[in-house]
C-alpha cells in the first residue's frame, strides 16, 4: 500500500487489547451522542471470563450487542484473514449492525485507517485491505467465520422457529473450531434452542467443571448489575415488594440499595407481566413467567449443585421397590427404589407403551434376575 508500518511505540500501545477496547472506539450512547467506548463491570466481566462458545442471558440494554460489534471489529482490525459473522432477527437490524461496525470504523485513528483499510463496503458486508471481513445477516451458510454473534436469538426461537431452526443448521455451523462464538438475549419462553443450550450451559456451571471447545459457557448478567438502573425519587414499596427483595438477599444473597429498589419498582409498573424476562433479578426468574406448570425446576437444580443428582448403582442384599405409572392410553413408566442408609435412591428405570402387564413382568424378572435383586414393596399410581 505504499504506507510505513505502525512505529514500534505505537505497536507496543496497541499490543493490549484491553486497552485497545477501552480508548480506540467511538460509539453513539443511548442519547445519540458520539462518545468514548468504555467498558462497564458486566462487560468487562463478559471480557474476563471469556469461552470458544458463550451464551449470555441478560437484562435488557445493558451493551452487550454494542461490546460484541466493538470486539468483533477489534479482531478484524489487528488480525489478518479474521471472518466475523454476525446474526440478527430481521434484515433491517442485521444491516443497522453493519452500520455501528462501520460507525467505530470510521472514527479509529488515522493511522490505523491508514494501514487498514475498508476495500469493500455494501448493505450485508464490509471487508478490510488485510483480508479481514464482517458479514451480516438473518442467516449465515457461507464460508468459514472465526467469530460469530447470534443477537436476541430467544426471541428468534420464540417467534419465528423456521429461522431458528436455519440460524441452528447453518450459522453455528458456519463457526470454525475453538473460535469465538457468542448467542445473546434476554428470555423468551422455555422452550427453543436457546432455552435449551441456557439450561445445558447452566448445569454445566452447576456440576463445577470447566465447558469442552464444544460447550456453552453460561454468562448471567441481571438489572442491578447495571449501575444506571436507579432512582433518586423515593417509591413506595408494598409489604409484598419488601418479601421479594428480602427473598432475593435471603436465597441468593443479593443485597439492593434503597434506589434499586425504587427503580425496579418503577420499571415493574412500566413492564407488567414482562419483568422477569426483560429485567430478571436470577436466572431462573428470566424463565419464571413462562415456567408455570414446570415441575420443581429450582429444587432439582439445588439438589444438582448438591450432588444429589448423579448415577447411584444398585446395592446388593437391599431390597427393590417399584414404583408404578400407568398410563392409560400412554407411556408406562416404572422406577426402582432403594433406601440405603436413609437415602432414597432410585437405581433403575423403564417405560414403553402399547405392551400387556407381562411385558413389563418380564423385563423386572430379567432385572432381578442379572443383579440377584430381592422384591420389596410395588407402588402403583393411575
């Protein structure tokens, strides 16, 4: 390109890429106005605790779709070759993420323009002079990607589960091995994939091990983690609304100033019904609203982190019980029980439909037969 390389000083300044995040960028606030990207705590704490794959739930605006473009952006600037993939629900808000790329783009020093610079530019892709490029869209199946963001993909799996289904089957598999990955939303229903990738990345963070290359790393981020989520005007705040906080600091040790208080209590009477999902408080309140009929999700998530939950082989010269559910019409199910030491243990398990009586009677006489297991009481339930 004819230009001299960046001066070593410059090199060295730039080396950091912390730094680099915390004083090269320029974005617009919340307010239109043109300022210094700096991180927040939520968002350096995202930086800090970074995966290959990462799966954010959140709290609405708390900037985490504005630290992804800037990271993505980053990548691409300070390495060559560097595919960024980036995923939003409609056409219209795919292009307006291409748009803020090209906005910190343009506002980068001279110097690094100067070296790297734009070499294409139209509605669904800005590629760079040293080969790096961002590709934007409802979908991704083209090429390989080296960093890929999935935004707002809970409501994408809630209200159009075609796309989903598309963004699942091929921008995922657009991403290349031990690359960057990011899905980020609030909740939208507890059903979908990001729901269920939320729920496998979280008992993974339950069990204490470290996720695999292929594995979700589950990252929560709640409304009062948000310092601009406060009120200096007093509200009053119900007895109901006092059980609730003193719930939160009781079960989860969450501990709100008086203006957090009031501001949520404000927001809950702006949001109604919407709360939980839009500014949960836990994890699970995120899914709450939608998690009526679901049975005992935070008591089998306790006994997880326990250790309660987990493979408990059958003890000899203890007794078997079964317990029976017959289901008319449906699955038959049957567990086996065992009390070892005061512990209730369930050792076995099988279920099948559409089979006679004898049919079951046969795979229990197979059971006890292998094991040399003794019968002890048979519950039964309609």
């Amino acid at each position: 390109m004819g230009e001299p390389a960046l001066s070593d000083e410059v090199v060295d300044r730039w080396v950091d890429r912390r730094w680099r995040l915390q004083n090269l960028y320029f974005i617009e606030d919340k307010h239109g106005n043109v300022v210094r990207f700096n991180m927040n705590l939520a968002q350096e704490k995202l930086l800090e605790d970074l995966h290959y794959l990462n799966i954010v739930l959140k709290a609405r605006q708390m900037g985490f779709s504005t630290f992804i473009l800037i990271l993505a952006l980053d990548c691409c600037i300070f390495n060559s070759n560097f595919a960024a993939g980036l995923v939003a629900d409609t056409k219209k808000n795919a292009e307006n993420l291409l748009k803020r790329i090209k906005f910190a783009y343009e506002r980068l020093p001279d110097e690094i323009r100067r070296v790297v610079e734009i070499s294409a530019d139209n509605k669904g892709e800005i590629e760079f002079s040293n080969g790096s490029s961002v590709e934007v869209g409802v979908s991704l199946r083209s090429g390989t990607k080296n960093f890929l963001h999935i935004s707002e993909y809970g409501k994408i799996c809630a209200k159009a589960p075609d796309k989903a289904k598309e963004i699942k089957s091929g921008s995922l598999n657009t991403l290349a091995a031990r690359q960057l990955g990011f899905i980020e939303s609030t909740a939208e229903g507890r059903g979908g994939d990001f729901y269920e990738k939320t729920q496998a990345a979280r008992r993974i963070l339950d069990s204490d091990r470290e996720p695999g290359d292929m594995e979700y790393r589950f990252h929560f981020f709640a409304w009062w983690q948000d310092a601009t989520y406060q009120l200096d005007q007093p509200v009053l705040l119900t007895s109901e609304d006092e059980a609730y906080f003193a719930g939160l600091e009781a079960e989860h040790g969450i501990q709100l100033s008086e203006s957090q208080k009031w501001w949520y209590v404000s927001k809950r009477a702006e949001q109604g019904d919407d709360m939980w999902k839009e500014f949960p408080s836990t994890p699970d309140e995120a899914f709450q609203a939608a998690k009526e009929g679901a049975y005992f999700g935070k008591e089998m998530r306790a006994l997880r982190q326990r250790g309660r939950i987990g493979v408990f082989p059958y003890v000899p010269n203890i007794v078997v019980n079964t317990f029976w559910d017959f289901g008319l019409g449906d699955t038959q199910t049957i567990w086996l029980h065992q009390e070892v030491a005061g512990e209730h243990r369930f050792v076995g398990y099988f279920e099948d439909s559409g089979m006679g009586l004898g049919h079951y009677f046969a795979w229990l006489d197979k059971w006890a037969a292998q094991r040399g297991a003794r019968w002890g009481v048979h519950h039964g339930t309609p």
